[in-house]
C-alpha cells in the first residue's frame, strides 16, 4: 500500500508540476545556474561529507562530544573552500557521552542479542549487570500495583507491549489471505488496548513508569519501540536517573518475553557504559557569504544539525545538512560575491524543539527583519517534492520566479502550494514564519522515512540517496542564487487566515517561542 500510494502521489505531483509552463532546461542560458548544475554534477562533494559527517564523526545528539565535534567539523570545512564561519553558543544542556551497549541473553541459553542503552542512560559498572528479566506486574489498579512492583527488586522489567509479528503491514499485505490480515490486526488492536491498562493500572504512565520500578529496585527497564518496519526501531531517552534503560530489537524483545511468559526465568547481562560530563554548550554553526550590494539583507540556507543518536542520523538531518553545505561549497565557487548577504544555520538541539533556531531568531531581530527568504529541508533523502508558501499572500510571485530558472527535471517533481498556511512547527522554518519572515521547506519524497530511518537504529549512511541529494542541492543553490538577485524585495504580507471549524475562531499567525536555554540538567 506505502509502494502504490507514493506512485500515485508521484503521478499528482508530476502532472501538476507538467501543467506549468516548462522555461528553464538542462542547458541553462544562464551562466551561473550552468556553473550550479556542472560543479553539482561534475565535483560533486556530497558522498564525501556524507562519509565524514555521518561515518566518522556519528550521531549528533545535543550535549555530546559528537555534536561538538560536529560543529567543529563543519566550521573547518567551510574554512576550506573559503567561507568564514563559528560556533554560536546559544545554551548548555546535560552533557553525556555513549558508550558500548553490550546485552547478552545467558540463560537459558546463550545469545548476543540486538539492542542498545537510550540516550542519556544512566552506565552500568565496566562488566556489567547480570540479573532475571520480568514482565511488568499486572495488577487490579494502581494500590495493588503498588505491592505488586515489590516483585521487580533486582531484576530486569520488560515495559513495552510483545508485538504479535515483527512483519510490517505491507508484507503481510503483499502474502496474508485478507482473512488472517484482518485478524493479525484485530489481536493487534485487542493487545494494544490490554497492554495499555495494564500501564494505566499502575497509577503511572509510559514516562513516568521507569522512575518508579528504579524506585522498586529494578536492576534496569527494557522496551522495544518498534518502528513498524522489518528491523527497525526508534531510540528515544531514558526516563530513568540510576538504571540503565535499554530498547531491544522486537525479535530478541519477543524472544525474552516468551521466555518469562513460559516461567523459564531469561537472565540478561547488559553491559551499558556511558558519562555524564555536566553542563554543555550547545552551538549553532552560522556560515556566511557576505552580500556585495546589498549586504544587510539575507538568504539564509537551513537545516537542523543535531540528532537522535540510535544511528547515525543519516535521513534525520545528515541529508538536509549536507544539501547545505553542498548548495554554499557551489555558491562561494561560481557566485562568490552574491548581491545579498547568503548565510547558512546548522541548528544545534532542533530534536528538543526547535531551539537552535528559535535562539537564532531571538537573538538576531536586525537579520530576522531583513530576510529575503529561507530555505529549510529536514525530511529524509528523498528529491524535493513539495513547495508551499506558508501563508505568505504573494510567495508565489517571487518563489514560482526563483523555481522558473531550476531545470525542469528538477521541478517536475515539485507540487506547489500558495499562499498556503504558516507551519507551526515540526522543522527550523517555522521559527522564522513565527517571525514573519518568508521561510520554506524543501520537502522531500518520504523513501519510507516515517518507518524505517525518522529517529531509527537504521539511519545509516546506506539509506542515503546521493542523486536526489544531488538534486535538492542544485536547487537550493538556484533558490539561493536567484533570490539574491532578485530585483525585488519578497513581500511578507500574509494571507487572512481562515476560521477553524474546531473552534469556529479565526486561526492566528503562530508566534515565536523562546527556545529552552538549558536543557535536561534539572
Ligand atoms: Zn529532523
């Protein structure tokens, strides 16, 4: 079903975009969009900083040495095609460091089994932590619960639900008779909803539930937050301040259940090593090409640098981050001394909510104020498929204008939207359309984003797509080139926005947040 629904959302975005009129080809006539196209095409650097950033360097998650290092990272290789660029501290949050995550399943047989600690868990002594795995007590409600968690004391809490198949849907789609589809969903739905009380009968809930049962003296808590998709599940943090907190796979988690289900006691030795090393700066790393003409007036490049760090963060933001630099590595070698000043904000700590960005947008009115336009992308690898004018009433005067000069191999993908409505939130854009200035995400066909890479064990280098990459560089560097051209300031007038028909009120423009300055540290 994801395969035909993508193909036919494929055929609507090709179709719109063919009714467009077709003005810029492969062989542009303009000289700089030519130079664009050969240095993207012909010296392409993108596998090379896909290697660095996410094969060397690794996860970024905020208040890291990988996020540090990153940052570092990138100040450097923008000094190395000549663009100046810093770290801006904008905050500090609690500092840690990942170490190995080591589970072994030792009796009652021995297996190496697939899992890892969450973030910010709590280490385990240097050889680890051997004890019994339990399901979590089920109890009448929460003053039964609350004698029934005496059970835990030293041992290992099984918490998430035993999915009844590790097979994602569309294979079951693809080879069950609809007769055992449906009735794999409908054990499925019967599960959720009984596993869900037995959460809710412990007076505590899925994030709070963990501080309890270390209060109980459980040696660590176990999940497994599968992702829907063969292999793939999503590390998110810890909840736990003494324990270590760990996710398994969904077929050693299912294999550990069925073990304690049948009473053949599963012992667990986790070797889960990390540090705390206090408070951290966070930064963002702002590069910038200065304007020659009008130097008070921005193009800003965007796209969040952090990560969670169940992988490498390859589609979530390797790729937007790359796209990036890419599309400025082009700019500075063929467009070198732009009209207007070009800068580009690699976002620390977006993952927390936005708070790179939102700390940029406080803390620089004077750019804020004098943006020409922004151009975001943050949802995978996929080529840039959607364009929308976030509310802003003549975006499509001036965005349609920038788009016209990219080749129309590039923008026959693209379905456009205008005026649209301002994003509230979900990626760095919105902390501009907040401000009101002309901000737009670059959004990319999914590649099965949502299931297998978004904040996944598997988003790794391999899932990347260097020719749409490829791609939604070239086009940035366009958008970039021809918005710093651009004759005409872009208008920020926006749409009246409509009435809700959930409270029959008239929507209201979103207004900036203040992003979170010190972060977990509390
Ligand atoms: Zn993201």
């Amino acid at each position: 079903m994801k395969a035909q629904l993508s193909l036919l959302f494929f055929l609507i975005a090709t179709g719109m975009a063919a009714a467009q009129p077709m003005r810029a080809t492969q062989e542009s006539k303009d000289p700089i969009v030519a130079a664009i196209i050969g240095e993207a095409t012909n010296n392409s650097q993108l596998e090379q900083l896909a290697y660095e950033l996410l094969d060397k360097n690794g996860p970024r998650l905020v208040g890291t040495p990988g996020m540090q290092n990153a940052h570092n990272w990138a100040v450097e290789k923008y000094k190395s095609w000549g663009i100046p660029a810093q770290n801006e501290k904008w905050g500090e949050w609690r500092g840690w460091e990942r170490g190995v995550s080591h589970i072994d399943l030792i009796s009652p047989r021995v297996k190496t089994l697939e899992g890892m600690q969450l973030a910010w868990s709590p280490s385990t002594p240097k050889k680890g932590v051997t004890a019994e795995v339990v399901i979590l007590p089920e109890a009448a409600d929460s003053v039964a619960f609350q004698n029934a968690v005496k059970s835990v004391k030293g041992k290992f809490v099984l918490i998430s639900m035993n999915q009844p198949t590790g097979r994602p849907d569309y294979n079951w789609e693809e080879f069950a008779t609809p007769e055992s589809f449906e009735k794999m969903k409908k054990e499925r739905v019967e599960l959720t909803e009984a596993w869900n009380t037995r959460i809710r009968n412990t007076g505590y809930n899925a994030r709070t539930l963990p501080a309890a049962l270390e209060k109980a003296g459980a040696a660590g808590v176990i999940t497994s937050n599968w992702s829907r998709g063969f292999g793939a599940n999503k590390i998110f943090k810890t909840y736990t301040k003494e324990i270590p907190s760990i996710d398994l796979s969904l077929e050693d988690y299912g294999l550990v259940y069925r073990l304690a289900e049948h009473g053949d006691k599963p012992q667990l030795r986790v070797v889960a090593e990390s540090k705390e090393l206090g408070a951290m700066p966070t930064f963002n790393t702002i590069a910038e090409i200065k304007g020659t003409e009008k130097p008070e007036e921005y193009i800003i490049l965007s796209a969040h640098f952090d990560s969670w760090d169940g992988s490498s963060g390859a589609t979530d933001n390797g790729t937007g981050t790359i796209t990036m630099m890419e599309a400025a590595r082009i700019l500075k070698k063929v467009y070198p001394n732009p009209k207007r000043t070009i800068i580009v904000g690699l976002w620390g700590s977006e993952e927390q909510g936005l708070n790179g960005s939102r700390a940029f947008v406080e803390d620089h009115p004077e750019i804020v104020k004098n943006i020409q336009a922004v151009f975001n992308q943050d949802n995978g690898t996929g080529r840039v498929v959607n364009l929308a004018g976030q509310g802003f009433l003549h975006s499509y005067d001036y965005l349609q204008r920038w788009l016209s000069a990219a080749p129309y191999d590039i923008t026959k993908h693209i379905e456009t939207n205008f005026p649209g409505t301002p994003g509230g939130g979900g990626s760095d854009y919105a902390s501009f359309v907040a401000a009101g200035a002309p901000a737009f995400n670059l959004s990319s066909l999914n590649w099965a984003y949502g299931t297998y890479t978004w904040h996944t064990n598997r988003d790794s280098y391999d899932k990347v797509v260097f020719d749409d990459v490829r791609s939604n560089a070239i086009l940035t560097a366009i958008l970039t080139y021809m918005a710093s051209e651009d004759p005409e300031r872009s208008s920020r007038d926006r749409v009246v926005l409509p009435v809700s028909p959930r409270t029959g009120e008239q929507m209201k423009w979103p207004t900036p947040s203040s992003p979170t300055r010190r972060g977990g540290l509390d």
